[in-house]
C-alpha cells in the first residue's frame, strides 16, 4: 500500500516520527522475529490498519460504524478521529510492553476451544482453575472461544476440553495470556498512559469490545480501552450488535483476515470483505461497485 499510495507512506511516516525509530523499515524489511515482540506488534498492525483505512478513505469510502478486536479497538479509535495516530502508536506500543512484563514468560498461556458454546466453556474454566487464574478470554464466534489464565491452568482446560464436548482445544503460542486478571499490573500501568492521552468524541459511533455498546464519548471510549486489558473480547456480541444497529456490510482493515473469518461463523448472510493490499483493495472496491454499494 505504501509503494502505491502517498496516503499510505504519510501514515508509516507519522509513526515513525512518534516512535522515534523506524517502524516502517521493520514493517517492510524485517526481521520477522523483531515484528514478533509484541512491543512492536501492536504499533505495526495499527500503522499497517490505519494505512489502508487512509486509503479507502481517499477512495471515497467513510465508516458510519467502527469496531476492532482489541489492539484493534485503538485503529477503531483513531478512524473515528477519537485518537491521534501519533498518541495511538506510542500507547500501544507500551501496552504491548506492560502486557509482555506483568506475567514472567511461561506462567501464562492462552487456548483457543472449537464447538463448545461460550456458557460451556466458562463452566469449563470454572472448574479446571482450582484456585489459578482461569477465564474466558475471546469470545470470537459460537463455537470459538479463547480461554486465558495461568499456564496450568489452561493446560487443564485444553485435557479436559475433549471430553466436554469440544470439537478441537488447541493452545496458542502468544507471549502473555491476555484479556484475564494476570493483566492487572499491566492495566493499572496503562491506565496512567490512556489518562495523559487526549481522547476527542468520536466523529461516528464505535461499539467498544468490553460491553458490545456503541458509544461517541472519548472519556468513555479511554475508560473502556482500561477495562478492556482484564476483561474479555466480546466480538460476537459487537458484530451483533452492529448488524442489529443496521449494518449490512463490514470491511476488515488490516493485515490478514481473521475477522473475515468469524464474520463467516457468526453471520454468514451478511456481506463482507477485507482491504490490506492494493489487490484486495481494488476487489473491494469492484465488489461494492458492482453491488450499487
């Protein structure tokens, strides 16, 4: 996108003059395990989000609704022109940071469970936790859900899940467990990061990960990004919601298409589509153009 599109490079330009390195150059030359750190993770998928959402912006394409799956809620922020991208990408890349510091490497871990119902697995969690963190920790679609907690714990759930009548339990390889209360230091961390950040109301409404409800207060918008680092995703719910508010087609921006592919397991009828390249760009914007969109 940034070879194609001036948009682009503005937005991998801005970035790199908040971080005060070059997070372009990793970006798009590597090396792979440096994108990996989770430090640098998080500023990369927002500056690569934001990037095509510039894009699609400049090809006449505005959101009336936002939502992103957590780091994602912070591209979300910045489209509705709640976030400066400068604050977002310094914030997030401290999030990745006291994320990866508040649990010692390999006492947290994370599991994804296939065809067990959500009341299912937090029934499963209640039960293999035996006085250990153990938690809901996405809820991605009906039949998926990633549970968070001490390592043990999580290893239990993932033996256990089988019998419960899980399809598939399988553990992730992600550097701390997210979304469950191992994440309190980092949060009470955070929360003096999102206080010193000016947040503005949003210029179109967000449905927020923690509660499935929209809203266009910037107070409420950095209070939820707070709750959010303990709290679990709760991304079946806002694409309900969004669909219940009236939305008929949804546009993952971003790399990768992961969201593209709960869409399909939570409401297959409805229409849509990813932009992370100029390819999938220019198919969008065919497949909109074809349908009258």
């Amino acid at each position: 996108m940034a070879e194609v599109f001036s948009q682009a490079r503005d937005v991998f330009r801005e970035a790199d003059e908040a971080l005060g390195y070059s997070l372009s150059q990793i970006c798009f030359e590597g090396p792979e395990e440096k994108l990996r750190l989770t430090e640098l993770t998080q500023p990369a998928i927002l500056t690569t989000s934001i990037a095509c959402e510039r894009v699609l912006r400049f090809k006449g394409l505005t959101p009336a609704w936002v939502a992103g799956h957590s780091l994602g809620e912070y591209s979300a922020l910045v489209s509705a022109a709640s976030l400066r991208l400068a604050d977002a990408v310094r914030v997030v890349s401290r999030r990745g940071r006291f994320m990866q510091e508040a649990v010692p490497v390999g006492e947290g871990g994370m599991a994804a469970l296939l065809g067990l119902p959500s009341d299912a697995v937090e029934a499963l969690c209640r039960e293999e936790s035996r006085g250990e963190i153990l938690s809901a920790a996405n809820f991605n679609a009906p039949d998926q859900t990633v549970i968070a907690g001490a390592s043990s714990a999580v290893n239990r759930a993932v033996q256990a899940a089988p019998a419960r009548g899980a399809r598939r339990a399988v553990s992730l390889p992600v550097s701390a467990p997210f979304h469950c209360e191992l994440m309190a230091p980092a949060q009470e961390r955070l929360k003096a990061e999102l206080d010193a950040t000016p947040f503005q109301d949003l210029h179109c409404p967000l449905v927020s990960n923690v509660d499935a409800l929209p809203l266009t207060s910037g107070a409420k918008a950095r209070e939820n990004l707070v709750r959010q680092i303990t709290a679990p995703v709760r991304w079946e719910a806002c694409v309900r919601e969004l669909h219940r508010l009236g939305t008929r087609r949804f546009i993952e921006v971003g790399p990768g298409r992961v969201l593209s592919g709960l869409m399909r397991r939570i409401l297959p009828e409805v229409k849509f589509y990813n932009v992370e390249d100029p390819a999938s760009l220019e198919k969008t914007l065919r497949l909109l153009q074809e349908e009258g969109a």
